[in-house]
C-alpha cells in the first residue's frame, strides 16, 4: 500500500504480481521439476508484464523506494501462497480463510497502535472504499484464490494473478488519472498466452503426482 503512494499504480502492481517467478525458483529449490511448457508460459507472462510496464517504471528516488517495497511484498506474497498452499491441503477454505483473516486482522490491529495510525474517523467516501476492498478484494477475490491453490497448485494460483495488472492499470487510469501504459492490450495478450502454457504444464504434473502417491500406497507397510 506504501508502495502504491511513492510509485505507479501500473508499476507496483506488475512488481508485486512477480510472485510467481518467486514461487517457482523457491519450489525449483526444493526439488520441483517443471517441464519446458511451465518455464516457457513463466517467461512468456513476465514478457508481457515488461511490455506493459517495462517503461512505465517510476524515476526518482521516492518512486525506486516504492518499487523496491513492491518487490519485497512480491516476495512475501510468494511465501504467503506457498504457505496457504500448504494449510489448505488439510484445511478447508472456509477454516483457513476464518483462521488466517482473523489472525491477520488482529496483527494489524496492533500494528496501527503501535505506530499511531488511525483506525477511526474517516469520511463516508473513505468508509466507502474500507467497505469495498473488504467485500470484493477480501472476502471474494482473495477468499477464490485461497479455494483454488488447493486444486491447482500455488504457481498457477499466482500466474492468474498477473491479470490483476492490466486491470488495476485502467482502473488508475479511470479513477486517479494516471497515465495507461501503451502496450496493456498487447501485454494482455502475451500474458494469457503464458497463462495457458503454465497451465497446461501444471496439468501435465498432476497425473505423475498422481500416480506416484497410488505407487506409494500400493506397497503397504
């Protein structure tokens, strides 16, 4: 949220929704073979996330400030996702979301004691905007991605957020009249096109996972 104030909206969005290069490199560390069409669909996403905001990449010192903690929360967004990943396998979405979004409330909560924060007092159309990003980026948005790492796989999960790029571009470029990247309808498209190959690479895993575990429970004590 930092990072939204000293940088773009375009470019700290791009920098965060990185998570998934993050999520493969930690995976790939721990032992995690993906084939060609998964490295291929990764690269081909993160293409189109420099054709969209390759140059639109704040100057100055406060906008390279915003983009490093940009980077950073791309890191922690990763870790988050592989974590989530992890208690979902035996946690449902409803228990998870619950525990988690209750958890996090009360961290924040101390956090904004501690440092002054206000947490009161704001104007009906600020209300408005709490409420909004509650309902809809909270509750639903981020409660659908929590449902699906469990079915298909953390990088995957954060390949799809990539689309959270070229809509949060027009949405600044509608709303604070921030300046729309030329290349977001081509971008998209590079985007998509990686999409589907992560996809489809991430399909082709599921089976061998499969049929590994079956071999597993197939020899007994």
């Amino acid at each position: 949220m930092t990072a939204i104030r000293m940088t773009t909206v375009a470019a700290a969005t791009a920098l965060v929704c990185l998570q998934a290069a993050w999520i493969a490199l930690f995976q790939s560390l721990r032992g995690t073979k993906y084939g060609w069409r998964v490295g291929t669909g990764v690269l081909l996403a993160f293409a189109g996330v420099l054709v969209m905001t390759g140059f639109d990449i704040g100057s100055g010192r406060d906008a390279l400030i915003g983009d490093g903690l940009a980077l950073v929360g791309g890191i922690l967004a990763a870790v988050y996702t592989l974590a989530g990943a992890k208690a979902r396998a035996t946690m449902t979405t409803s228990t998870y979301t619950t525990l988690c979004y209750g958890m996090t409330s009360i961290v924040l909560l101390a956090i904004c004691l501690i440092f002054g924060a206000p947490v009161w007092g704001f104007d009906a159309r600020g209300w408005m905007g709490i409420l909004a990003l509650a309902l809809f980026s909270q509750v639903l948005g981020h409660s659908a991605f929590n449902h699906l790492v469990s079915s298909l796989g953390p990088l995957t999960v954060s390949t799809l957020i990539l689309l959270e790029i070229p809509g949060a571009a027009l949405l600044a470029a509608l709303f604070l009249g921030q300046h729309l990247p030329a290349g977001t309808a081509l971008g998209l498209a590079i985007i998509l096109a990686g999409l589907v190959l992560v996809v489809r690479g991430q399909g082709r895993m599921l089976p061998k996972a499969s049929a590994k575990a079956g071999l597993c429970r197939g020899k007994g004590p």
